[in-house]
C-alpha cells in the first residue's frame, strides 16, 4: 500500500485534542450559592494577576490562571523537556488577546483556516482542580457541577459536530456522579472524562461503580483519561519523604519521573483490564489523551505477565476471559504525543486504535494540527485511521 508523507488524506481531521482557557467565572456562574463559601475561584492580587483558589485556600497546583499569560502555541514542541524553563517575553502570549483560545465562534473560524473537522475540547486550568477539591466532596460535585452548565453553555457538548466540549465527571459520590452522567448525556455529550485515579480507596473498576458504568455503557459514549493532576503526589510523594503537594512548575525530579505523567495513566489502566471491567461492559471504550505512548508496549508485556503469575490470587471484579493486551487492543485507544514513536504505537495496538491530538494551544503541543501527522511513515490508510476514522467512531460522529 502506498505510503504518504505529507498531510492527512482526509477533507479535515478529528483532533481529540484542543484545549480552552477558562474566564475566572467558569466555575463560579452556574454554581449553587449554598456553595459560595467553598466555591472554586480566582482571586486577583494588585498587579492584576489571578490566582485559583478554593474557599480561601490557594489551589496548590497553580501559581497563576493560564488564561493570563502562557508560552505561545508550540513553544516547547522541539525541547518538552524544557518546558518549565522560564520563556522569553517573546515566548509568551496573553490568552485574553486571542479570541479562538476563548470563544467558540472564533475557534470555528480557526478550524476552518487549519483544517480541523471537528476538535474534541478539554480544559485547561481544569485539568488541576479535581484533586484539592476532592477534600470535600459535596463542593467537589458542585464546582464541577457548575463548571460543566459554563462548558455547554460556552462550546456545547456538541456544537454541530465540530466542537465536542468533553464534560467533566467525578465518582466522589456515587449517586450525583448517575446524576450529572444523564444530565450531559441529555444535552449531547458524546465523550466524557475522569480523573485517572483511585477514588475514595477504590479502583474505577471496582464493581461498587457499576452502576456508573452500566449506563455509559448504555450510551455508547467512550471516557476520556486526559493528563491531568492525577493525586500520585499527594498519595506517594510523602512515602518517599518528598512534598505532597508542590505547584506542577515546583515538582522534584524524582516527583516528575515517577508520580506525573506515565504511572498514574498506566495504572489506571491495568486496573480497567485487571480488575475486568470490560469484562463486566464489553462495550465500554476509553481513550488515553496527552499521556504519550511510550509506556504502551511496556504495559501491554507486564499486564501479560501478570496475569499469568497472579492467576491463583484474588480477581476484584471477576477473572478476565483473555489475554490482558488483548483486552486492551480492544477497548482502548491511545493518542500519542507528537515525539513519541506513532510507528512502534502502530505495531503495539494497531493502526485503528491511534487517535490524533495537538494538544492545542497550549505551550507543549502543536502549532498546526493538520501537520501533526507530517513525516510519519504511514499508509494511506493508517493516515486517515488517525486523522479522522477512528475518532468518528468512538465519538459517534457522522
């Protein structure tokens, strides 16, 4: 089959991954005034500049709001390594001056210009905020609660198929996380996200969240496990004698290697595998979002030795009936970062289970989303696998 080096081959791609800058009152317009005093909001210090804060309390993870300012659109793309090194004034941009980071109808016209079908929409500032909020349920289910009426009411759910604002979801509480599942599934969701994390001392494929997953599973719907502030640090960091709550620019070595990125999604995984949650829904399908690719092979070969050494011990949620890559190829699907090694990722899980995301605007992803794909070595069809077919499938798009 022929190979294609250049763009994609489709008439526009999915990306599955865009990001928005919050405005300070995203979680706070629709939020319920009972909660006004334990409210998710950003505080405005003499110089202007906005800090997240929970209640009175600083949220630990930023040291300020990105819609501020950040690193313009790519600045890292050649050195991710270095993208907490400090930027040149050049470097920087003021999210508020661009109205595609922000606006909806700007971020169509965008699309437009770059290519882009449909982009698949995440958070930015709220990719930090689950955790501190978890340690108080009732107003964790209540900013997020508020932030996805502000999310729908801003990009939609399902803007005509071209934007797909993913709502945000939590299992703190069992009952209001059915609650606020029918409520976006009812106003067109087609994805959703969690938090790639242990819940309350439970695994998210523990059964006691069955009833959850017995209606995802209903809709069709695939979940979503962005990178995120997962919690490792707060849970591990203080076994190891480090900081369990460092701002993300503040984190140690140590704490970058081992707690953020690659374990907590790699876990999370195994635990959906092993802890036979597709088992249970075989239908249910998930997607990995902007946690690389590189730790898939190395997951796919120790869940498989795992299972064969742990077979005579305990099964949480019932023993799987095949073989856990197997499981994996089946359900899952990855979005790689754009230097990891697509090729290898191919050959690990199959060309049908990669999924194109730019991680645009923000600093660490691409500039140009319909150049993702340049100079990979890849058959038509694989192209177009990426670019556009198999994320039409999972998001049940036309």
């Amino acid at each position: 089959m022929a190979r294609a080096e250049a763009g994609p081959v489709t008439p526009g791609i999915i990306d599955v991954d865009n990001h928005y800058y919050e405005p300070d009152d995203a979680w706070t317009r629709h939020l319920d005034p009972a909660f006004a005093d334990r409210s998710l909001h950003v505080v405005r210090g003499p110089d202007g500049v906005g800090r997240p804060h929970y209640g009175t309390e600083p949220m630990y993870s930023l040291p300020g709001t990105p819609a501020d300012v950040i690193g313009r659109p790519g600045v890292f793309l050649h050195d991710k390594d270095g993208r907490y090194a400090p930027l040149a004034e050049r470097d920087l941009v003021h999210p508020g001056e661009i109205p595609h980071f922000a606006r909806r109808e700007a971020r169509l016209e965008w699309m437009d210009g770059e290519g882009v079908a449909t982009a698949v929409m995440w958070p930015s500032m709220g990719l930090t905020v689950e955790v501190q909020l978890r340690d108080d349920p009732e107003a964790c289910v209540a900013n997020l609660r508020a932030f996805n009426r502000w999310l729908d009411e801003e990009w939609g759910f399902d803007h005509a198929q071209r934007i797909l604002a993913v709502p945000w979801l939590t299992l703190v509480d069992l009952d209001s996380a059915i609650s606020e599942l029918d409520h976006v599934l009812a106003h067109g969701a087609r994805a959703l996200s969690l938090l790639f994390s242990p819940v309350n001392g439970h695994s998210l494929a523990d059964p006691c969240f069955d009833p959850f997953w017995a209606r995802v599973a209903e809709a069709g719907v695939p979940v979503g496990f962005h990178g995120a502030e997962s919690g490792y640090n707060q849970m591990l960091s203080v076994l190891w004698g480090e900081r369990p709550r460092p701002a993300a620019n503040q984190q140690s070595a140590f704490q970058r290697a081992v707690f953020f990125g690659e374990r907590p999604i790699m876990d999370t995984l195994a635990s959906l595998v092993l802890h036979n949650l597709f088992g249970r829904f075989p239908s249910l399908q998930v997607m990995s979002i902007e946690n690389g690719s590189a730790w898939v092979p190395y997951l796919l070969r120790v869940m498989d030795k795992g299972a064969r050494s742990g077979q005579y011990g305990e099964w949480l949620g019932g023993p799987i009936d095949d073989v856990p890559s197997a499981i994996f190829r089946r359900h899952v699907s990855v979005a790689p970062l754009d230097d990891d090694d697509i090729r290898g990722l191919i050959d690990a899980i199959g060309a049908d289970r990669v999924l194109l995301g730019s991680d645009y605007p923000h600093p660490e992803g691409h500039p140009m989303p319909s150049k993702f794909l340049d100079g990979v070595d890849l058959t038509d069809e694989e192209r177009r696998l990426i670019a556009h077919d198999n994320a039409a499938r999972l998001l049940g798009l036309r």
